[in-house]
C-alpha cells in the first residue's frame, strides 16, 4: 500500500501532522491513513469516528488523486502506530509532538522515540509550534564514525528531491584520535559522492563534538534555520557528565525542527 501513516488525537500538533502528511503524501503519489489509538476499551466510537470523517470531508480539497483513511486501534500508541505501519507497508510515519496520547510535552523524547524504535519505518516527528508555511529548504545529515551513520542518506536524498532541498553533511568529531577522525572524514566523502551522483546540492561541514553531540548538531541547525534533521536511533554517545540518554533521545526532546528518525536496519544498504 505504502501508505503514510499519521499519528491523530485531535490535538493541534496532530493536525499540524495531517497537513504535513497530505503535502508529502501528494508528492509521492501515497495514500494516507490516520491512525487514532483508544486507551480505554469502553471508549464509545461513533462520536469518534463522526469527528474523524467531518475533520477528513474539510481537507478532501487538498488531495491530489490520493486517499485520505482512517482506523481505529486500541493499545499503546507506540506499538499501534507501528503495526499498523507494518500492516500497510507504509513509506513513513508521522507525529504531532505536542499531542498523540502519552507524548506530552514533558515525555516528547521517551515516547516519540519508543514509536521509532517499533516502527519498521521511518519515523517524522514535528513540534506542535513548527512553522509549516516555510519550505523545506536546508536538510541536515549527522555523520559520525559509526557504519550505521550513513544509512539515513537515501531516505534524507529522497526528501530533498522530494522538495528541491539542499543537504548539510555534518560531519560530528566525537575523539581526537586521528583513526576515529578519518573515519568520520571517510563517511562524508562516500555521502558527498552519493549525494553527487544523486544530483542533490550539498555543503559539508566538520564539527568538534566531544562534549555532546546533540547540543553541536543543533547549534549548528540554528545557525542555518535548518528545516530537517535527519538521524539514526543508534549513535556515538557524547562524553559528557550532562549526558543523560541517547543521541536519538535527547535530539527529539530537544529540537524545535522535525526530527526524522530511523533504526539502522530499516534502510538496508549504507551510501557508498
């Protein structure tokens, strides 16, 4: 089916979501399932789904030859919106950041990140307060010494022909061993060839990271207004005292700008 799947609770953040799913669901000629999870079994339905059809009938307008579904599960958010991305053999998943059952603002990192690490398929996470009026313009890839740094780019390249973007490889020195360095310096030639040969404009940047990763990955998205960050759920661990979880953790509870994340083996092959 490759449908993309839309997390949806009627907050702000997942309509924001719907919106943000329509735009890329039109590009890539997908369909759209949004997904409405009950935590209380006795949860009567029909007001629910009355709701759901009024909200999808004032959006039908902007469907370009696609479908716009819904279903109804019950469980943990998390490991519904995932089966049912499994179900449909989905291109990507979408969350609304400041809504969806359990992803208050307070647990935005732990549980966004417990859905990508269900989820069979890349994840997109959007803050309810993203301006959604900007284009996609600037798309950044943190490229660090580990293999499975490089398997994010397809899915990064495919969003920036998907929107005319260009693409910041940021390539995160997280050691002063020359080895560790020459790696890094390695994966961002082979993505600067991958991204070549995909006809994607690039600039590539070197940053010293040792302190933390996360806080260099998004000074350096604040300093360019970036409108994408593109990041696996496995990364170097920063050496820091303040380090207090993953580099995937901490980049989703923290960024203000969309956060799109997968597990190292949903891409299956690595940029070369």
């Amino acid at each position: 089916m490759n449908n993309v799947i839309v997390g949806f609770d009627f907050s702000t953040g997942s309509a924001n979501a719907v919106d943000l799913a329509i735009d890329i669901a039109n590009r890539w000629h997908n369909d759209i399932r949004l997904v409405y999870v009950k935590s209380d079994p006795n949860e009567d339905e029909k007001p629910l789904r009355e709701e759901i059809e009024r909200r999808n009938a004032g959006v039908a307008h902007l469907l370009k030859g696609i479908k716009l579904e819904y279903v109804i599960r019950e469980g943990k958010v998390p490991l519904e919106l995932a089966a049912q991305a499994a179900s449909d053999n989905a291109s990507l998943v979408i969350v609304g950041t400041n809504g969806m059952s359990g992803f208050r603002t307070n647990w935005i990192g732990k549980n966004t990140y417990q859905t990508i690490t269900e989820s069979e398929v890349p994840v997109l996470s959007v803050r309810e307060g993203f301006n959604f009026n900007k284009a996609l313009e600037n798309i950044i890839i943190p490229i660090d010494s580990t293999s499975a740094t490089r398997q994010k780019v397809p899915i990064a390249v495919k969003f920036a022909q998907t929107f005319g973007s260009s693409v910041h490889v940021l390539g995160l020195y997280t050691s002063n061993i020359a080895e560790i360095r020459g790696t890094v310096n390695t994966y961002v030639k082979q993505v600067e060839t991958y991204l070549t040969k995909a006809k994607v404009p690039y600039k590539s940047v070197f940053l010293d990271a040792r302190k933390n990763l996360t806080v260099s990955t998004l000074e350096y998205a604040d300093s360019i207004n970036a409108d994408l960050i593109v990041i696996m759920t496995e990364q170097e661990k920063a050496l820091s005292d303040w380090f207090i979880g993953t580099y995937a953790q901490q980049m989703l509870h923290l960024s203000k700008r969309p956060i799109l994340s997968m597990r190292p083996e949903q891409l299956g092959s690595e940029a070369r």
